[in-house]
C-alpha cells in the first residue's frame, strides 16, 4: 500500500495523467470532422495529429531542467494550466491555424506532465514507486481507450467543442486540488546540472540506456502498426468499425497485461526482464511478416498487446532506478524517455510508409523483428558487463 499520508496526492497526479491521455488520443476521430470544418488535406491532417508529438520533442528537455529549478509540484501545475487552456483553445479554434496552435500548446503541456509530473509521482509514492510508475502506463492505456469514445459521444450529442470545454473544467478541477494538496512533496529545488553533464550521465548507466531503448523501440512498433496493419485489414474486406474495435480488444488486454505487470512492481523492472520483452517482440513481428490474412493479424494485435505492456511498463521504472544510480534527477530521465519515445512515434509512420510504399509490409516487420532482436543482445551484453564489473573490482581489492 501506498503511505496514507500521499495516497490522495498520488491518486490525483493518475488523474493528471489520465485527462492528458484521454485528449491526447480524444483528436484522432475527430480529424475526419475537422478535415470538413476547415476543408483540411490529408498533409494538413497529419500536421494536426503531428504537432502534439513535435511538442513534447521540444519541450521534455527543458521541463526537466525546469522541475530541478523550481521543483516538480510547480511544474505539473504549469503543465495542467497550459493543457486546460489548450483544451479550451481547440474547442473554441475558428480557423486552422487557431486549431494547430492550441494542439501544439497542448503537446506543451501534456510533456512538461510526463517529465515533472512523472517525477513528483516518483517521489510522492515513496518506497512503491516502482509500482507507481508502472501504474501510470496503465493509467496512459485507459485514457487511449477512453479518449475517442469520450470525443465521439461528446460531439454527436453537443458538438465539437464540447470535449474540449468539459476536459479544460475537468484538469482545471485536478490542479485545483494538487494546489490544495499539503503533503509537501515535489517541492524540492536542486541544483541544476549542465544538459551536457546529464547525458553523460545517463549515458553511463546501462539501466538509462535500457529505458530509452524499451521506449524507443516500443513507439517505432506501434507506430508501424497503426499504420500498416490498419490498411492492411481494410485491404482485406474487414470494416471500419471492426477495425476499431479489434484494436479496442486489443488495447483492453494492454491494460490488463500493464496492471498485472505493475503488481510486480520492482521485481518485474529488471533487465533480464526487458531481454524477455525484447525477444518476444521479435516474435510476435514474425507473423505478420510470413501472412497478411485476416486471422493471422487479428492473432498478431491480441498476442503483441501483453508483450507491448510489459515493454512499456517496465520503463519508466528501470530509468529512474537508472537515474538515482547515475546522480541525476527523475525529471531528468523522465525527459530523455519522453524524447525517445515522440520522436519514434514520430518516425514508425514515414519510416513504415516509405518501406511499404517500396517493397512491400513484410518487410517492415521483419526489421521491426531484427531491431527487437539486436536490442535484446545489446542489453544481454551490458548486463555481463555489470555482472562482471563488481566481480573485477573484488578481484582487484582482494590483491
């Protein structure tokens, strides 16, 4: 259990990350009415949905030296500020450009919450923050379910605007009561450390490196994914609304997986772990890589989704164990995730569409199953190299 006096708070930052999860995910089918309100292309549709990811690109950095300067709490109330007003911006957009803006405002806010509002997280959860940490993908995977059918519902019955207002009153009530919040935590300022200085740091821990990689590799997959195997299942006869709600089932069985992964807590955030999730990756790529019919992908969605969890999950706790070895902050890390993670999620879909386009799906997967297979290798070797280490030093000591 959580320490009673945090819980609420705790309870409170899940509900932070949840009402940025649900909008994140709420635009995605809201494009197609958009795209008719302001007579969008598909180019201008993809910079909408483009422009979130290229925010948080830009902005994780600077979140993290920020959290170390003026403290965690600070900045996740900044975070659900910016976010509030960008919900209220894109309900109220009159134009595209007034539509873009207050998309990319709110990939502002929603990456200063994954980086400070992760680490105040982190510290608010105590000795459980491993699970905490874990918990928060679970949390994340529950706003992807929940944010387009919240945005769907909404719209049909009041328009387009009133997602947007009712998620702006929502997170503007959660910072509310985190202001109100007395348990003093997040509130530590320390000294800012040089941006130079916290690579080379995180670059020296083997457990960092683990957590970007896992992140890294986790967004390239799924941003393949969605986009092939979509267009792959359409090709094939299967209809819109089955489509969806394949990947519904499918997102349901990641939080299921995430939350029985969380329970473990820190005995599931190891390296050998994430050799696992690694080579099952590898796996689970091969079939669709050797069939492109209709069983064999709704196989591959239902079987990659517990082994998607896992990678995800385990995450953010390998890297900020990762972080406190290194000496450096859990915003900090927390910031470096958040890079590697929207620049994949950036980069699956051209990387995928220019393979595709040229010679074919399967071999997209095939190297989305070799890259699974080298990460697996990589970290095996630096976990005989931290095994080996404290062995060299014994032997060293003992002469």
């Amino acid at each position: 259990m959580l320490p009673a006096v945090r819980r609420p708070l705790v309870v409170l930052l899940f509900l932070a990350i949840f009402a940025g999860e649900l909008m994140w995910n709420a635009i995605v089918p809201l494009v197609p009415a958009f795209s008719q309100r302001f007579g969008l292309s598909k180019l201008e549709g993809g910079e909408l949905l483009a422009s979130t990811s290229v925010a948080i690109l830009l902005v994780s950095i600077p979140a993290g030296m920020l959290s170390e300067r003026y403290g965690e709490r600070r900045l996740t109330l900044v975070a659900m500020a910016v976010m509030a007003a960008a919900d209220l911006g894109q309900g109220l957009a009159g134009s595209f450009a007034a539509l873009l803006g207050a998309r990319a405002l709110f990939g502002l806010g929603f990456g200063i919450l994954w980086t400070a509002g992760v680490a105040w997280l982190s510290e608010a959860s105590g000795d459980r923050h491993a699970q905490a940490l874990s918990l928060a993908m679970t949390t994340a995977g529950f706003g992807a379910i929940a944010g387009p059918a919240f945005a769907g519902v909404l719209v049909q019955r009041f328009g387009l605007a009133a997602p947007f207002t009712v998620a702006a009153v929502a997170t503007l009530a959660v910072m509310v009561a985190l202001m109100l919040d007395s348990s003093g935590s997040g509130g530590a300022v320390e000294v800012a450390q040089p941006l130079v200085s916290i690579v080379r740091a995180a670059v020296s821990d083997h457990g960092v490196l683990v957590s970007v990689l896992l992140m890294s590799l986790g967004g390239l997959i799924g941003g393949v994914v969605n986009l092939l195997v979509p267009l792959q299942l359409r090709e094939n006869g299967m209809s819109t609304a089955s489509i969806g709600l394949l990947f519904g089932v499918s997102a349901a069985a990641f939080i299921a997986s995430s939350a029985v992964t969380a329970r473990f807590g820190d005995r599931a955030a190891r390296n050998e772990i994430a050799v696992v999730a690694s080579l099952m990756a590898a796996a689970v790529m091969v079939l669709p890589a050797i069939g492109a019919s209709t069983a064999v992908l709704v196989s591959f969605l239902l079987v990659r989704a517990p082994i998607m969890a896992l990678m995800f999950t385990i995450t953010f706790p390998i890297g900020v164990a990762g972080a406190r070895r290194a000496g450096i902050t859990v915003a900090a890390v927390a910031a470096l995730i958040n890079i590697v993670w929207s620049a994949s999620v950036l980069a699956g879909p051209l990387l995928a569409g220019l393979i595709a386009q040229t010679v074919g799906n399967r071999l997209a997967f095939v190297l989305l199953s070799a890259a699974s297979l080298a990460s697996a290798a990589w970290i095996m070797n630096g976990n005989r190299r931290e095994s080996a280490a404290p062995a060299c030093g014994a032997s060293s000591r003992a002469r």
